[in-house]
C-alpha cells in the first residue's frame, strides 16, 4: 500500500513551516507538488527526497536581486 497524499496543512506541519512557505516554495523553487483541482496535494517521500536535496534550502533556486 502506497502512503496517501497529504494536503497543504498538513505537509506544512510535516516540515515546521507556514503554509505560505509551502506556497513560495511551489512556485518559486520547485516543490514536488500536484494540484488536484484547486488543491495541492503533496507525497511525503518526494517532499523529504527533495528537501535533503537541498530545496529547502537558503541557497536553493533564488530569484535574482
């Protein structure tokens, strides 16, 4: 059995972070996520696979000043 998605909340609460850190980080750095009509939904392996891969980061994929 595969793990099941989990939605913008609780994938938030998953890495200690505000929801609209999720939202930046979707947009702005690439965050595995999948929109399922007007909700992300989120696996939490990808997201942990992509986060020690440096996404998460302070270096990652920074918008130019």
């Amino acid at each position: 059995m595969t793990d099941r998605w989990l939605n913008v909340d609780e994938i938030a609460d998953h890495l200690g972070v505000s929801k609209d850190t999720v939202y930046t980080w979707i947009s702005k750095r690439s965050m595995p996520a999948h929109k399922v009509g007007r909700l992300w939904k989120f696996q939490k392996a990808d997201v942990d696979a992509w986060v020690k891969a440096g996404g998460a980061g302070d270096d990652a994929q920074r918008e130019p000043a």
